[in-house]
C-alpha cells in the first residue's frame, strides 16, 4: 500500500491533546482526533454526530492508525509518514452559523483534509470529513 495514501488519514488521527468535545470547532477536531489515536472509541464517538455511519467512521479510523503503526515498526516509510502525520496542523476554521470547518494539513503534503461540523443541542459535533 502506498504510504502516501495512508498520510493524511494518519494526520487527521494524530492531533493534539485537548479536553472535551463540546468546546470550539478546532477543539472538537483535536479532541477527536487525540481519541482516535488512544484508541477511545466512546470519546471518539461522543465528537461525531450520533449516528451509525458516524460510529462506523471512528471504528474505520482506529483501525487505519493502528494499522500505520504496526507498519511503522518494521518499515521505515511507514514510521517516516507516522511522524509527519503527527505534526498536523489545524487551520483555518471557518464558522457559519451552526456549522463549521477546520481544515488539517500536513507539511509538506499538497494534500488537505477538511473536517465539517455542525452545532447540536448547543456542542459542535463532526459529521464529516473530506
């Protein structure tokens, strides 16, 4: 598998620690993303959207980053993207109302992700990514 593909997946998953997810747009994302890479499913799924897809998404994540993990130990490609993904950056977040997009990038990498959010019951929650 290219390990180009896997880099931003990765860098979506590598974040910064951060507490809740019922702060700002950013703040979701990153806390989202700090629970997909400790493998906390229940606070990952409590940053999405309550529905299954959603749910489905975070079991998906989990498994790519522990994927590119186990790569990493025995292929230095794979431990090389692992680092890069760990020094994404969040930017320029966008509110409109009751929903929100943070953009994550990866030095280097021409390739960016956006994450989408939506404001429910008063707590951005992600519904997409893209």
């Amino acid at each position: 598998m290219n390990i180009r593909f896997l880099l931003l997946p990765a860098a979506v998953l590598l974040a910064v620690f951060a507490a809740g997810c019922e702060e700002n747009p950013a703040d979701v994302a990153k806390n989202w993303h700090s629970a997909i890479i400790s493998g906390d499913l229940e606070k990952a799924n409590s940053c999405v959207v309550a529905t299954k897809e959603a749910k489905l998404g975070n079991e998906m994540w989990l498994e790519i980053v522990n994927n590119l993990r186990k790569r990493a130990a025995t292929d230095p490609e794979a431990k090389k993207a692992l680092k890069k993904a760990e020094k994404a950056k969040f930017s320029q977040t966008a509110v409109d109302g009751d929903r929100a997009t943070v953009v994550i990038s990866v030095k280097g990498e021409e390739a960016t992700a956006r994450i989408l959010l939506r404001k429910i019951d008063g707590a951005w929650k992600i519904a997409d990514i893209k």
